[in-house]
C-alpha cells in the first residue's frame, strides 16, 4: 500500500471499490460479517452472522475469489468451506478473534485424552469461534462445529446421541445453551486448561451433563449486570433488553431475550413501532440496526467495540480488491489439506443439523 493509497478519502475508496466490483463482475464474492464497519457492509455482497456466512460460502461455486471482512478464523472457514479452485482472501489478517485463541490443540487433545479415561460417550462441539485445527479435532473425533445460532440445536442433536457434549472454547455460550435446556450449573464442569485434574474431577465429571471450557469474549463479557439495571431504572419497564449468548449468564438471566446477531436483528426488526430496545452486542451492528429501524428507539446496552472486527477497512479491502484486478492477487488465505478435510466434516456435520 503506498502512500498515495493511504491518503484516499472513505468516499474515494468506495469508489474505486465499486469499479474493481463492476469489472471483475460474478468472478467476485464478498462477505461481511454483522460487525464490520459501515463502508464494509456497504461493498458486501453478503452481510450475515457465522452461521449464515458459512451457509453462504458453501453455496458460491461460480465465483472465483471470495473476500472475507471479518476476523481470521471465518476467513479459513470460507477457505475450508470453498471448492480448491476457489481462491479465498482475508484483507485483515492480523484480525484475530482473543476467543478463538483461548485453546490450542494440544490443550484440548490433553483435556480429550484425560476425558476418556471417565469411559463415558463424549462428543466434542467446537464453537466456530475457533482454529481450524480444533474444528478438524472435532471432525475426526465424532464431534462437529456450532454458532450462536444453533448451539442449541446442536447440543440436542449430542444428547439425541447419548453423549456428554464437551463444549469449547465459550463457556457462556456453552453455559447459557445448556441453562435453555434446563441444565443447572451443578450439573456442568468447567474444564480449566490451566489445570490440573485429580482422581476425584474424574469421578465428578462422570456425574455431569456437560463439559465446558474456560474460554470467554471480552467484548460480550464487558455487558454486567450493573449495565442491566442502569438500563432499566433509566428506562423504565417498556424498554426490551436483547443480549447475546457470550455474554455472563448473569447478564443473560435478567434480559428479555438472548440469541445470535441474525435473532437480535430479526427480533428487533419484528417488534411494532415505537417500541424500545437495549441490545447488549457489538457496537457497529447495535448502530446499524438503530439507523435501519429509525421507528424504533434503541439504544446499545453500553458501547463495547470489537477492535478486532475493526482492525478490517475500507482501505485493506481496496488493495486486495485492486490486486486482483490487476492481475497479481495478494497472498490468500490457505489450511493445510489433512486439517482442513477433518474441519469440514465438522461444518458439514453443523450444516446438517441446522
Ligand atoms: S466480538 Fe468477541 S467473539 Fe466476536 S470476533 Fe470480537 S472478540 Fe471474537
């Protein structure tokens, strides 16, 4: 990127954008997730949560480069998701989700490895904010990947199975799906990778319905309960407070709904006019969807940022975009082969259960 480049004006920049789109037509296929920023979302041609964004990615065949706008690990999952010819790019590569660092996979083949030694049926579920090697572990050990969307779903389908479900790296996704389902949290183990597990864990997990893992989303967790209440003493009982599933259950327990970015968005966009609305998830999607529902009033829980979502620009965006028109693509986004087989049998396996 020159400096030329970095001087351009946002209103430049969707310009040059919009030509590099006109001129490489179907070829072209890009993706922004929910909590990209404005400009973002306007060059998207698709605009979803992970869920729908790998319902989508799965389904584009015809083009030829897909442009991921998110953070790392939805990139690879597109790259898992897409055919070989495909070619995936991340304009933000250094955008990586904290959460989906929260466990390794030599962390997790410990903990499955300690696991087996209670002879119960486990099943791993990974939540797709993840590495794909831990979505791989799942694919070859029987377990398969989720979203905020349809953890439940797939939680059921573990129990459908006669299985413990071994839930990571959330905790407070994996603790408020299983809470939905009327499971207490005397009934679940926190599984610490930090760690160490005796004789006497062993006998306790036996005794649980679900294993969980230490592992959390700085941006949901800031939401407290403190946050809550000011809401509601500042707005009385009329105001509708939606939160998302990483937040603490605490938080989860005294709002009015819980559900994925797509729920908040549909539930919002459902409820009559003049109703009122605190959304407790990232900021740029809370703003978006305030200014797309100008007959509703809505405010954020608190103003939380995801500053790795951000990290994405229009900018970053422009240069792959013009390298491909060019001729001389950047560098795209790649899984190593085994990895990303075992990866997508999980994320078929989600699909399907879907
Ligand atoms: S909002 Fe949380 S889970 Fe989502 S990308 Fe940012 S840090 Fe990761």
């Amino acid at each position: 990127m020159n400096i030329e480049q970095r001087l351009l004006k946002s209103d430049e920049i969707l310009k040059r954008i919009k030509t590099v789109k006109d001129t490489l037509g179907k070829d072209l296929i890009i993706l922004g997730h929910f909590y990209q920023e404005d400009d973002i979302v306007e060059c998207a041609d698709f605009v979803g949560d992970s869920l729908q964004l790998a319902q989508i990615a799965s389904k584009q065949r015809d083009a030829r480069y897909i442009v991921f706008c998110a953070v790392s690990f939805m990139a690879e999952m597109a790259r898992i998701l897409c055919l070989p010819e495909q070619q995936v790019f991340h304009p933000a590569r250094e955008a990586l989700c904290p959460l989906a660092e929260m466990a390794a996979i030599n962390e997790v083949e410990r903990a499955w490895s300690i696991l087996q030694k209670t002879e119960q049926k486990i099943i791993p579920i990974v939540y797709v904010n993840s590495r794909a090697d831990l979505k791989a572990f799942c694919g070859k050990n029987n377990g398969l990947v989720c979203t905020s969307a349809n953890a439940k779903k797939v939680m059921e389908y573990v129990f459908s199975q006669n299985a413990i479900p071994f839930f990571f790296p959330d905790e407070n996704l994996g603790r408020n799906t299983a809470h939905s389902m009327g499971i207490k949290d005397e009934e679940m183990f926190l599984w610490d990778p930090q760690g160490q597990v005796s004789g006497e864990d062993l006998e306790c997990i036996r005794a649980r319905k679900v294993i969980l893992w230490r592992g959390f989303c700085y941006v949901h967790t800031a939401f407290t309960v403190a946050d809550v209440k000011a809401i509601r003493e500042a707005y009385g009982k009329d105001i509708n407070i939606v939160v998302h599933p990483e937040c603490i259950p605490e938080v989860v327990e005294l709002s009015d709904y819980v559900g994925s970015t797509s729920f908040i968005k549909n539930t919002v966009e459902k409820a009559p006019s003049g109703s009122q609305w605190a959304i407790g998830t990232e900021l740029h999607f809370v703003n978006r969807i305030k200014r797309d529902n100008p007959d509703k009033y809505i405010v954020p829980l608190k103003d939380c940022v995801c500053r790795e979502m951000a990290k994405m620009t229009g900018l970053k965006l422009l240069h792959i975009l013009e390298n491909l028109a060019e001729g001389r693509p950047s560098e795209g986004v790649t899984v190593d082969p085994e990895i990303s087989k075992y990866a997508r049998i999980a994320l078929e396996r989600m699909l399907e259960v879907s």
